[in-house]
C-alpha cells in the first residue's frame, strides 16, 4: 500500500512531473501533442544552468574546494548546534509552564519554643522540637522545679513541660508515639499515666455498652459524654540520665550499711499532655507556680535573706517559668487588668456629670463639716439616710480620705441605730462602696487591720443577725487564709474583746489560741481579759471548765506571768473551803 506522505506528495503536480523526470531518461510527450514538442516546464522549477570554468575545473580548484568543504560544514554544524540550543531552551521552559510560585501569607504568629535551661539534659533539646513538630502540641510552657526542696512527689530534679492537644485522639495518639519512640531511640523507659491504647478505648466502650444492656438501661452512653474513661490528661513521666545510673551504697557515721537500693539520680522530665478545656480547668502552671514561689521564700528565710520587696521573689519565679507566648491571650490578660484599673480622674468625671456643678467652695465646707470622724462616732445623730449622704458627698467631688476616715465611717455605719426593720442588708451594701472607694484610692481592703476592724464593726452592731453572721463568717475565711501573717497580741484582743461582747465563746477561746497555735508567747493582758470576762460571767461551770487549761497554760508560759486574777475567779468557781485551801498552797 502507499502510505499517505507518498499520496499527498503524488496529489501535487510539481512532484509528478519531478518524480517522472527522475524515472525517465527524457520527458515525455504530453498526449494531444506533437512529438516534437517537449513537456511544458513546471511553475517555480527553475533549471540553474552552470558555466564550463564551473562545471570543469583543475585539480587546483578541485583542492580549493576541498579545503573549503570542511570549513563549510563546521559552519553547518555550529548553527545546527545553535539552532538546537534555542529548541532546547524553548522546550524546557515553555510559556504555559512559566507560572510564579504561589506567594503564602505570612503567618500572623510564630510559635516559640520553650529554651532549655542550664544543665538540664541533651535530651531535652531535640525532644522539645520532637513535642511541637512532629507530636503537634501547641501552646508549650516549661517549668524549672529542680530547686525544690523537699522535691516532689513526682521526682527530684524536676521539669516538667505542658502540651495542648487539639482533641482526645491527638492527645492519645501522640502520647502513645511518644513514649514509644523514647524506648526505641533513646532507651528510656518513660511511663504515660492516662494514656488509652488503640485497641483499649474500643474495649472499654464494648464493656459499657454490654453493662447497660444488662442493667436495662442504655442511658449511661451518651454521644460526647463523660462515661469515665478519657480523662483528657495524659502524664509522661521518665527519669533522663547522660551519664547512666550511678548506684552507691549508703553508710551512717559508724561506717554500717544504712537503707537499700539505688539513689535517685539525674533529672525528672515530666510532659502534661493534655486537651484545651481541661487545660483550662486543672490552670496546673498556676499550681506549681505557687508552690515554687514559696518554697523559695522558706530558703530565703533559712538563708537568712529577709527580702521585703517581693519583686525579687518574683524575678526569682519567673526566671525558672516559661510560660507560651500566645499573642491573643496577651490581649485577653490586658483586658482584664484594664477593668481591674483603679479608677481615679475617669469616674470623678462621669460621677461630676450626674450631678450638679458645685463650686470650689461649696466642695471645701463639705470636706470639712460633713464628714465624720471619729470624734462624731459616738453622736446618735448619725443614721443610715446621713451617713449615705456623706458617702455620697465626698464620692462625688473626690475628696482625699485617709485610711483612718475611712475606717471611722465603717464602724459609723454598724454602730449607727436601727429605725425600723431590717437594715443588715442597707448596711452591707453601704460598706460595699466604702471598700469600692478605699480601693480606688489605694487603700489594701484585705489587710489584717481592715479585716478585724470589719469583724469588730459586724460582731457590736445593733442590727446584728443571720446576714451579718454570714458576712462575719466570710470575713473570718479571709483573714485565716493569710499565711505568713500572724496576727499581734493587740489585734487578739480585739477579737476577744468583739467576741466577748456576743458571748461567742467558741470564737472567743479560738482567738485565745492563737498566739500558742503560731509558737509565740501571750502577752498578760491577754490572760488578764480572759479572767475578767469569765468573772463578769458569774457561770460556774463556764469558769471552771476555762481554768483546768488556762490556768496550766499560764504556769508554762516564758517569761513568766503571775496568777493576780485567778483569785476573783476561784470565788466563783469554788466552795470556800476549797477557795482557801487554794489561796494557801497557790500563792
């Protein structure tokens, strides 16, 4: 068969007529012709006819051109190399495949990683990386503990780092490639608390699932339910070592073996991983960052550093915390602070506007004739409707109070007379903006003086009752919970004096102890008001009930205190046989 180029190039009159000469020795004759009559020539053939000197030339010319003919070809050549260099070009870069690489946005925050610590171990660095990179927890904090003493329970030498999980697969996932990684790459045996095997969650559900068939009940499987088996927190915990376990055998003075095993050695590591919400709920960095804080203030203390400015402690604090650097939460924190700012210039200025314009003067008189000191306290004239004016008053100009101002106000406003009703509640709301005010101006509502000024105030009011009772008892919670703060045998006594007046003798005998319960030593005026309200009791049994343990406590006390009261109350306490039989071996 001919092939198609063949019957395309037949198809062209130009290449019959070429192909015909090329086959014949003379063209032929075209039909309805004379013989003598060529071919008619073709269109565009033209015959290039050559002059003899070209056609025959020397042996000379012969050599020229074959000198010439190299030269030529070369020249051939070199383009033909050219030409295939632009195809090549062309091909390897064509104009469809000439796109620009798609341009990412920059990312609005990038993570930073926690920095090892000094002396901690090489393991430590590449795991960090391994934690964000590849276990993909964000939010990464790490804590230095290793300067606590006693250690933890988790461990001397501790660290411990926290991971945020983005659900309770991830979490369990990755903890589970975690530790197992640690046992193929690093041969440390870590251990994961909370950690739920592949298999073991599809098992547990199976187990519930087949309980609450038997129970008749399907209620206890909930979708997205606590059923008790995810905690969302996963703790891996391993000991890290450079240099391997080093065991050593304990010896006492005389030189005999003392105790058993190895000596916990190297450093504690331990990951919290753990989900967003119960992140969020346990807030543990707040936990061990308490802890950490004053276990530094009792070295201080051993040391014999007495810092008074507690910057340092802090300094001290944040140097071995490292918490995440979340942008956002930044942002979050600034606004809280912002709403817990002291409000001074901004609040005078909207209180003046929901008033009328007072003159300079008129601010002045009642700075100085309208509020009460504490010469005032004692004048009836004071009730609820005028001390609220005051407050008002001085609430609204921003007038500068002092601490005792307002303090006298206070007690003013539970000492003042009841009307009618109840007006615990009216009483309460109006402290409220007095402690409001004294915050305001920098005044510390819970110090240990404007505590127990508010236990006096509430404990002798007139208007005392179950609300009052109920404020005392918040109050109380709130000075006991102030550790590192022992309270002076002056304020003791005037807890005693407010309790003795409500005849609250469980109160009383609890401020009583105290001194004792600190391991410091009652002063006699302390002893002395204990005798006097028992002997303005005249109870019995009250009497004697508080000498079989005040009285022996009196005797141990150093310096030594003298029994010069006790008499006053044995008159009361015992028969006069026994009173005088006493006075005789006592005294």
């Amino acid at each position: 068969m001919i092939t198609r180029p063949v019957t395309a190039a037949l198809g062209c009159c130009g290449c019959r007529n070429a192909i015909l000469r090329a086959v014949s020795s003379r063209p032929l004759p075209a039909i309805g012709q004379s013989a003598s009559r060529g071919m008619r020539p073709v269109p565009g053939a033209i015959l290039r006819t050559f002059p003899p000197s070209q056609q025959f030339g020397t042996a000379a010319q012969k050599e020229k051109d074959a000198q010439a003919k190299p030269d030529i070809e070369q020249r051939i050549i070199e383009e033909e190399i050219e030409d295939d260099a632009f195809d090549d070009d062309d091909t390897e870069n064509p104009w469809f495949l000439d796109v620009e690489p798609p341009k990412h946005a920059p990312l609005q925050h990038i993570a930073s990683l926690p920095k090892v610590p000094e002396g901690a171990p090489n393991l430590l660095e590449p795991m960090i990386k391994y934690i964000h990179e590849d276990m993909g927890l964000d939010d990464l904090s790490m804590l230095d503990l290793r300067d606590l003493d006693p250690p933890a329970a988790l461990g001397p030498n501790l660290i411990m780092i926290f991971g945020t999980a983005r659900s309770e697969r991830h979490l369990h996932v990755s903890a589970g490639r975690f530790v197992r990684r640690l046992r193929r790459h690093h041969q440390v045996g870590a251990r994961a608390d909370g950690l739920i095997g592949p298999g073991e969650l599809k098992t547990k559900l199976r187990r519930l699932r087949k309980k609450a068939k038997m129970l008749g009940t399907n209620t206890t499987i909930l979708p997205g339910a606590d059923n008790g088996i995810s905690t969302g927190w996963v703790c891996v915990n391993f000991a890290a070592h450079d240099h391997g376990v080093q065991e050593s055998s304990n010896f006492d003075e005389s030189g005999r073996f003392s105790g058993f095993g190895a000596p916990l050695t190297g450093t504690t590591v331990v990951v919290q991983c753990m989900t967003e919400s119960r992140r969020n709920e346990l807030d543990l960095e707040t936990l061990w960052r308490g802890i950490l804080k004053r276990n530094l203030e009792e070295m201080q203390k051993v040391k014999g550093k007495t810092s008074s400015n507690p910057s340092e402690i802090e300094s001290l604090v944040s140097s071995r915390i490292q918490l995440p650097d979340n942008p956002s939460a930044h942002q979050w924190q600034k606004l809280k602070l912002a709403s817990q700012q002291q409000r001074q210039f901004s609040t005078m200025a909207r209180r003046l506007q929901a008033r009328t314009q007072r003159s300079e003067s008129q601010a002045a008189a009642i700075d100085s004739e309208t509020l009460v000191t504490e010469g005032q306290l004692d004048t009836p004239s004071f009730d609820l409707n005028a001390l609220r004016r005051h407050i008002h008053d001085f609430q609204v100009i921003g007038t500068p109070v002092s601490h005792e101002t307002i303090q006298s106000l206070i007690s003013a406003v539970f000492q003042a007379p009841v009307s009618e009703g109840d007006t615990a509640a009216e009483r309460l709301a109006l402290v409220d903006q007095l402690n409001l005010v004294a915050e305001e101006r920098g005044i510390s509502v819970i110090s240990q003086e404007w505590l127990i000024t508010l236990i006096e105030s509430i404990v002798t009011s007139p208007a005392y009752g179950e609300e009052l009772q109920r404020a005392q008892t918040n109050i109380e919670y709130l000075l006991s919970n102030r550790r590192g703060h022992i309270l002076s045998n002056e304020q003791v006594l005037r807890l005693m004096t407010a309790y003795a007046h409500q005849l609250d003798w469980d109160r009383f005998w609890n401020a009583f102890r105290i001194p004792s319960r600190f391991q410091t030593p009652r002063v006699p005026e302390l002893y002395e008001l204990a005798y006097r309200v028992l002997a303005s009791t005249g109870d019995r049994k009250l009497c004697t009930d508080a000498l079989r343990w005040v009285y022996p406590e009196m005797l141990k006390e150093e310096p030594k205190i003298w029994p010069t009261l006790v008499p006053r109350v044995c008159f009361i306490t015992l028969p006069r046989k026994i009173h005088w039989m006493y006075l005789a071996n006592g005294s």
